[in-house]
C-alpha cells in the first residue's frame, strides 16, 4: 500500500519514508489491469489455472517519489530509514502465461494509473 501512503503523505506537503536505499523495485499496477484479467479469465476456459497480472515493467520506490513529486508539482524528498527485515528487494510479474492463454496485456501503465489514483485522493 506505498502508493497510497505516499499520496497522502505528499498531499499534505509531508516527506514519505522509503525504508532502505529506495532502489527495491515493485511491478506497481492499477485496478483495470486486474479487472481485465479477470473478465478475460472468465471468458476462457482457464478452470484450476493461476496467473500474474501486472504492467510487466518496474519502478523503484524512488522513482515513484520521483513522480509523485513531478505530477504533484512539490519536491518532496523522502526520509531514509532502516531496511525492513525480510522485505522483498525485487518484484517483477511474470505475465507471460496471462498473455499467452488469456490475450492479457497491461491495459492502463504505471504513469496512467497514478495519475488516475492521484486524482482519486485529490
């Protein structure tokens, strides 16, 4: 839930916390992505199957400071603190089966999609 805690955060004028160097990565994606999914799932005969549903691309939590600064015209730099225990370094979803058996292609980017969501909480 990064995305929406760093909005809050920067809507307030208040400087988000990336715990660790900022340079862990996470393949962010938005709602739409997984309603597509979903309905072309529903659509084929997928019964039993498992799939990953994302914008196959990914952003370091840096970046997305970065960008929430530039879309919400403030310079915000983030607080620094200590790595959590256990946190994942690398995200990436693998969407290939999701192309493959259900036609499955990211439907709104990373960009798009915070826009969206930025908007949302505006």
């Amino acid at each position: 839930a990064v995305i929406p805690k760093f909005i809050d955060l920067m809507l307030r004028g208040e400087r988000p916390v990336i715990y660790g160097d900022g340079e862990q990565s996470r393949d962010f994606t938005y709602i739409d992505n997984a309603v597509e999914a979903n309905i072309l799932a529903a659509e084929r005969d997928v019964t039993g199957e498992a799939f990953n549903v994302g914008c196959d691309d990914r952003f370091t939590i840096n970046e997305l400071v970065h960008r929430l600064n530039e879309l919400l015209g403030t310079n915000l730099d983030p607080i620094y603190d200590e790595p959590r225990p256990g946190d994942v370094r690398h995200s990436h979803a693998d969407i290939s089966k999701a192309a493959e058996l259900l036609g499955y292609e990211p439907v709104v980017d990373f960009d798009e999609g915070l826009t969206h969501t930025l908007t949302y909480y505006e």
